[in-house]
C-alpha cells in the first residue's frame, strides 16, 4: 500500500492527533533510548514504542502473524504457534523480495497500532520511541525529534556488552541504520549519551521541563 493510500485510511486516526505534542525519541542501536524513555516514563509521560509495538502485532493468533504465515508458509512459525524470528530474519536477510514482502505486511499493521496507542495516550505530551524513525518515515507524526547520540565506539560497546554478541555483528546493525551525521542533523533536540546515566537522566528532566512548557503553549 502506497504512503498516500495509508495515510487516507488512517484519516480518522490522524485527525484525532492533531492537537497532541509528539515527540518522536530516535539513536542508533545501544545509544541509551530505552533508558532515555525509561526516565521519561518516571516522570509521567506516556510512551508509545515502534519496537514493542512491532513484537505485540505478531503475537500468536494475530491476525498479522497470521499474514505472515501464509506469506512464508506455516513452517515460519514455531511448534507453540510463535513466530520463528531467528528463521523470518534469515529469510529476509537472504531475499531482498521477501523483505519487502514482509515490510507491506508489518509496516500499515504497525503504523496503525502506533496512531491508536497515541490516540490513547493522555500525559500532556506523548514519546514516539523509534530506532528507525527516519527509515520508516514516522518523523511526520512529530512536532519535535529528539536524537540520543553516543560515538559509534560507545555502541559497539554498550550494545554487544548487553546482547552478548559481537561487535561485528553491532556494526552490521549500525551499517544498516540512517548515519550520524544525517541523523543529528535532523534532530530538533539532542542527549549526550556518552557520559554515565546520571548525566542523561539530568538532561532527560531538562527536556521534559522544555516539552511541558511547549505541550502548554
Ligand atoms: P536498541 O536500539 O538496541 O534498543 P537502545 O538505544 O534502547 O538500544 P539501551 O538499551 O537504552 O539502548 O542502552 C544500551 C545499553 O547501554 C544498555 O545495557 C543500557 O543499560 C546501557 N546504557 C545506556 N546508557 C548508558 C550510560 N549513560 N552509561 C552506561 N550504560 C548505559
């Protein structure tokens, strides 16, 4: 389906958050934004997370898992009725068409789950928390962009410290993603995540002070 085309399906949703203040929260992986958005959480702001959302509309009995299966034959599911991520992320890694095959399914299903829960969402502003927030265009449904930044060594680092993988395998991630460069030079607002948590905790409480006068204005 055509960005237009869901964009008039979703009309009713987009209307709804019109008056909201969005906040679109993005870094490249292992930058901090789970634990940037875990602080802004702390402090009363509802979250609505691209990634969460993209693990629930799959869950078993879904009617996207259910797409997916007849999509990639049934054998993409596990014996339990889950969805065999380690098998669908071969596929695609593999076959550039079943990429794409599986991003027209994922892609209106997590964009519509996405407009209902901010639709939800009744803290005085909202945080839309995205890895891939360029990448999948979701920066139109925000008035503002913060970017959590790190130095790529940092990633490397923090990233395959906490998944126990290598960083060889961060750096492809990382390879993947939008770069540095364009990334900040995007941003309305940045964090320094280079320093210890403390330091973006404080700038966290900063922003949130800046959001809520905004979110009154
Ligand atoms: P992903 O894109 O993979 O979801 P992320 O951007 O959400 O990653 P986090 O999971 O928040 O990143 O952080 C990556 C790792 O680095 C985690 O283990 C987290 O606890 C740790 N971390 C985050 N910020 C800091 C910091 N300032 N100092 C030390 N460790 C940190």
């Amino acid at each position: 389906m055509s960005d237009n085309a869901l964009e008039t399906e979703f009309s009713d949703l987009l209307f709804y958050i019109k008056d909201k203040l969005i906040i679109g929260l993005t870094g490249g992986i292992g930058s901090g934004k789970t634990a940037a958005s875990d602080h802004f959480m702390k402090l009363g702001v509802d979250i609505v997370d691209a990634d969460v959302i993209a693990r629930e509309i799959v869950k078993p009995n879904s009617k996207t898992l259910s797409k997916v299966a007849e999509q990639f034959g049934a054998d993409i599911l596990l014996e339990n009725g889950e969805l065999n991520r380690a098998k669908l992320r071969e596929r695609i890694f593999t076959n550039d068409d079943d990429k794409q095959a599986l991003n027209s399914i994922m892609q209106p299903a997590i964009r519509y789950a996405l407009l209902e829960q901010l639709n939800k969402a009744r803290s005085e502003y909202v945080i839309l928390s995205a890895p891939l927030l360029f990448e999948n265009g979701l920066e139109k449904y925000c008035q503002r962009v913060l970017v959590v930044d790190v130095p790529v060594e940092t990633q490397l680092q923090r990233a395959s410290s906490r998944d126990t993988v290598s960083s060889n395998h961060i750096q492809s991630i990382i390879d993947s993603q939008i770069d540095r460069t364009t990334r900040l030079s995007k941003a309305d607002d940045v964090i320094d995540n280079s320093a210890d948590l403390t330091h973006l905790y404080k700038q966290v409480t900063q922003l949130h002070n800046k959001y809520l006068t905004l979110a009154v204005g």
